[in-house]
C-alpha cells in the first residue's frame, strides 16, 4: 500500500511509472482535486479453488465510537497493526452506549451515517469489509422491521448483530425483514443443486417456470431453447449452459450439447464429480470431446458449491453467482467487530493482544490441524453432515483433521480451526493450544451475548485462549446450520480465504451470528506480498512517481501443476495484475 499526498499548488497531473523494463506500461491522469490517496493493489486474479486472493488493508474500514477510549485505542493499534489507511478510518459520533439498540437506532445512529461519510470520502465503490471497533452495540432488537410478518415462526427471534445487519446493509436500510431469512446470504456456499434454481428471482421467474414445466415433461429441446434464451441474458449463469447442455443431450442433439457444455466450462462451471453422475448425459460418454471436458474440471468439488472469493461492487444472485447487473442480485459488505471490552467480553489489553496475535500469523502457513466435536449433544449433531467431506478436503490439502467424541480436543497443541458444540466449557482444563491465526466457533444459544448472564460460555473464552475469531449468537437461535457456520468454513480458511471471508462463505442466514476478531486474517494466504513504502511524498508538477515491483512468487500454471499438497506451500502466487486506487475512483489495472 502507498499513500500519497500533494499539495495543492503542487498537483497539476502525476504519473506511475513500473520502473521495471519488463512493465513499462504509465498511467496519466488529471485530477480537479488537491488531494489525491493512492493504494497499490496487487492481486493474483480470483481462483476458486484452490487458492483465495484474500482482503487488503485499503479493502477494509474500521468504525470508532468517538466517545470511548477503549474504542479509540483498539482502533489505533489495529490501523498500525494492519496499515489502514486514514482515510479508511471513520469516527462515529453520538454511538448509543448500550450492548442492545433498537434497528431504527442503528440504522439512524450507525449504519446510515457511517454509509454516508463512506460516499462523501467516494470510498463505497472500493470498501469490501467493515470492522467495529470497541464499545458499539452487539446486539440489535429488529421487532420493529419485523411488525409486518404474519405468523413469524418463533425460530426467527427478533435479535440481530451489528456485524450481521451491516453486512446485510442493502434490506436492512429499507427495514426489509427478508434479512432474517435462513437463505438471506446469497453469497454463501450451499449444496450444489442450489446453482440450478432460479437464476434471478422476480426477473426470469415465469420463464424460469415455463423451463421447469418442459423438462418435467419431457420435452427437451424445447426446454434447452428457453435455456439458451435466458443464457444470453444471462452469460455469467454458467448453470443455464450446463443445464441447457443437458436437455439437449437427452433430446439426443450431441453437437449442441457439447457446445452448451463447453459454454458452461468457460462460464464457471467446474465439478467434474458432478458431471459424471449426471445420468442425463449418457449419450455422450463415449465422445472424445465429452471426455476430454470430464478431465479438464475439478474432481475435489463434492456437495457444496465451490467457494467465490468476495466482492461488495457485485450484486449475488439467488443461486449463488456473481453479476454486474445490480438489479438481479442482493448487496453486502463484509462484517466483524474487532472487540468486545465490556460486559462477557475480554478486556482492552485481551483485545489488543488478541489482534497482534492474529496479525503475526498472516501468510505463514501452520502446520496446524483442524478439530470437530461430535457428540450426542444436538448442538453438534446439527452440523454433523457436513463433517465427513470437511475432514476428507482439509487431508486432500494436506492439514491433519478429524472427528472427535469430546466437547473439547484434549491434549492437542497444534490447532488451526475447531468446531465445537457445548453450552460451557473451560479451555484451560483441555491442555490444548491453539495456533496464532486459529479460527474457531461453539454452536449454542448465547455464545455471542455480551451483556453476561446468559449462563453460556461466550466466544470470549476462546478468543482468550488465542484465536483470531469466533462467532456466537446475540440471542436464542435454535439449532439451525442455516445460523451457524458449515464446517467448511475452515477448508476456505485453510485454503487462504480471510476470516471475514471464510465466516460469510458458509453461513447462509447470518443475521443472528456476532463475529468478533480480525477478518484480515490470512495464515494460509498464498496472496502476492508486496512490501511497499507507505511514507507520504510531496511531488512537483511533472515528476513521476516511480515504483519498483518485485516479480517473485510462482504462477498459477505452476501453482496448478505443482504436486505437492497445499498445506505445505508456502511461496506466494506471483501478481498477475496491479492495480492503482485513487480516491473516489476504482481500481484502475496498470
């Protein structure tokens, strides 16, 4: 990250320069304004699997309560810890000093103020993450956006977190209670099949209906015609080619159907478990071409719907895809507090230790093991589903995983991530470490109410116990996988996804889940590591601001044909773009 600064009777236009004879490649701009902030993004592009790119410190702004010294120190030591920018900082004034609040005071009192000084700093077009800092309301009573719901099924109590309804920002500014919903995130990862249900709600539901009803019927060709007309609507919906390649392959059109298939590859698509088991593609299983495809996908998607790194400039449809049209799709901003210093949480110098903890582990790669409680208390037993094909992907990485009949693991010192399920548990009587970096959660009622009483053991005791975050619930949320995260969660973690990341990815209904902890945190980012100067310059009129890249790191063709298991790599990927962040503007690829 590089911030620069010019004086107003010095700026008449700059340039970026590579400094490097290999990228030579100037930018020239002229900017109205006096004032200009400049980061430096250097990305490795976006891969599904199996490497994450990860947040960047400009990526993330962190909110302080102007009236709370806990608040405005926790905020200092992270900004030093994890160079955010200043002007990524933002210092809310008149925060109601409660742990609970009602929706209408967070809406009015946090959420719509701190969105309308991100417009006025023309940071909303960039900012992926917000992070509260110490001493905000954890917890926020939504009766009053849910008045309208007739016979509300008593699971959707009536408590929401911060964190949760800031990243559910878009329904929660309009009080559109659909933000309680178990499928609200469209961004999470839910079973496969999920890619093949209405691609874009309101807008492709009759057509969508009228395909139903013809493949239902029988009658595929017609259906693979209303798929290839939404298809071109839709060019990002690599489920409508691979649907509309089905259907043609029973309707024993194979030409097509490999067409559609390739579309759909090129698209996104990639299991290819799931294209094996795919019965209506009989027809082609003896073609070269259909072979070929079979082998060129991924074999290591199994159930789930493979994980998408996050972006808040896109809209994610119903079925879990990315689109550039704003309208077909819901909006978030990733969310955690950095803290919680009163009530059940830790104290200020807990907190402040739990975060440098957390920032000394990004990009180290541990060598640590992952941990996952299974036993007759249903508060594991509800997550139980997803273990087996957790522990198989973290081993195919090349992390030690496993199921365990204990509340706790016992005796263990190399922990990187643990699920768990117990309404109490002391930590200490376990004789277990946990990794710098460590992410864990506890499935239970009251792990994330602050105010203390709840007779639960909250997510404070772990984060004492040093992991870099957890999660609990701010009020009864009865045992639904839906409002806890998948077990997944920590195979993207362990494939270099972000905390923030990780934790959104794998919980379809969040609006109850508090996230306390670092969401930078990367310990198995294979993410570009650039070391920039960050000092401010003062340039004159015509002098060049020039940069020297380094180019280590591998590619992604080497990354993909390199045989040895991910846990053990530890060369970052080399950048494949880089990208200049003006104020007010986005990226700009250089």
């Amino acid at each position: 990250m590089l911030i620069a600064h010019w004086p107003p009777d010095k700026l008449s236009h700059w340039r970026i320069n590579s400094g490097s004879a290999s990228a030579a490649s100037r930018l020239q701009t002229f900017l109205p304004s006096w004032r200009i902030a400049c980061w430096l993004l250097a990305v490795a592009g976006f891969f599904p699997t199996p490497a994450w790119g990860g947040l960047s410190a400009s990526d993330v702004v962190v909110v302080v309560n102007a009236n709370s010294l806990n608040s405005r120190t926790l905020a200092n030591h992270f900004v030093a810890l994890r160079q955010i920018p200043a002007i990524n900082v933002v210092v809310l004034e008149g925060v109601p000093s409660s742990e609970v609040i009602t929706v209408d005071d967070f809406r009015q009192k946090i959420l719509k103020p701190l969105l309308e000084e991100l417009g006025r700093r023309q940071l909303l077009d960039h900012i992926q993450c917000v992070a509260y800092s110490a001493d905000f309301p954890s917890a926020i009573d939504i009766s009053g956006d849910l008045k309208g719901i007739k016979d509300r099924h008593q699971v959707f109590t009536p408590v929401g977190s911060i964190n949760a309804l800031t990243y559910l920002y878009a329904d929660v500014l309009v009080g559109d209670p659909n933000y309680i919903a178990l499928h609200s995130n469209f961004y999470a990862r839910r079973e496969i099949e999920n890619f093949f249900t209405n691609p874009a709600g309101r807008a492709t539901e009759e057509a969508w209906s009228t395909i139903q009803q013809q493949m239902t019927d029988g009658e595929h060709e017609a259906a693979a015609d209303g798929l290839e007309e939404l298809l071109k609507e839709h060019p990002q919906q690599h489920p409508l080619a691979y649907l509309a390649a089905s259907q043609a392959a029973m309707a024993g059109d194979s030409d097509r159907a490999l067409k559609l298939l390739q579309q759909a590859v090129a698209a996104g698509w990639n299991s290819s478990r799931y294209l094996k088991n795919d019965g209506r593609f009989a027809s082609l299983r003896d073609k070269a071409e259909f072979q070929i495809i079979e082998l060129s996908l991924d074999d290591s998607i199994r159930e789930m719907q493979p994980p998408l790194g996050f972006d808040a400039r896109v809209a994610w449809t119903p079925n879990g895809l990315a689109t550039n049209k704003m309208e077909l799709g819901k909006h978030y901003l990733l969310s955690t507090v950095l803290g919680v210093t009163r009530g059940a949480g830790t104290t200020l110098p807990e907190a402040i230790a739990i975060l440098q903890r957390s920032a000394s582990a990004d990009y180290t790669h541990p060598q640590g093991s992952f941990y996952f409680s299974l036993t007759s208390d249903v508060r594991t037993t509800t997550r139980q589903w997803g273990f087996v094909s957790a522990v198989d992907d973290l081993q195919q990485l090349g992390f030690t995983a496993e199921v365990i009949p204990t509340p706790l693991p016992q005796g263990k010192h190399d922990i990187l991530g643990v699920q768990l399920g117990t309404p109490t548990y002391n930590w200490s009587t376990s004789g277990s470490t946990l990794l710098p970096g460590a992410i864990a959660d506890n499935l239970t009622s009251m792990g994330g109410v602050m105010t203390g009483g709840g007779g639960q053991t909250t997510l404070s005791e772990i984060l004492r116990a040093g992991a870099a975050g957890s999660s609990g619930t701010v009020t009864e949320p009865y045992a639904l996988q839906e409002k806890f995260p998948h077990a997944q969660m920590y195979v993207a973690y362990a494939r270099g996804a972000s905390l923030a990341e990780a934790f959104y990815c794998y919980v379809t209904g969040p609006y109850q889940l508090l996230i306390v902890g670092d969401p930078l945190c990367q310990p198995c980012s294979h993410a570009p590591q650039l070391k920039l100067d960050t000092s401010l310059r003062k340039l004159d009129a015509e002098q060049p601001l020039r940069l020297s890249l380094p180019t280590g790191g591998i590619s992604y063709s080497e990354w993909l044909d390199s045989s040895e298991p991910v846990a053990k790599r530890t060369e970052p990927l080399r950048a494949a773009v880089l990208r200049v962040l003006l104020d007010g503007a986005r990226p700009h690829a250089v």
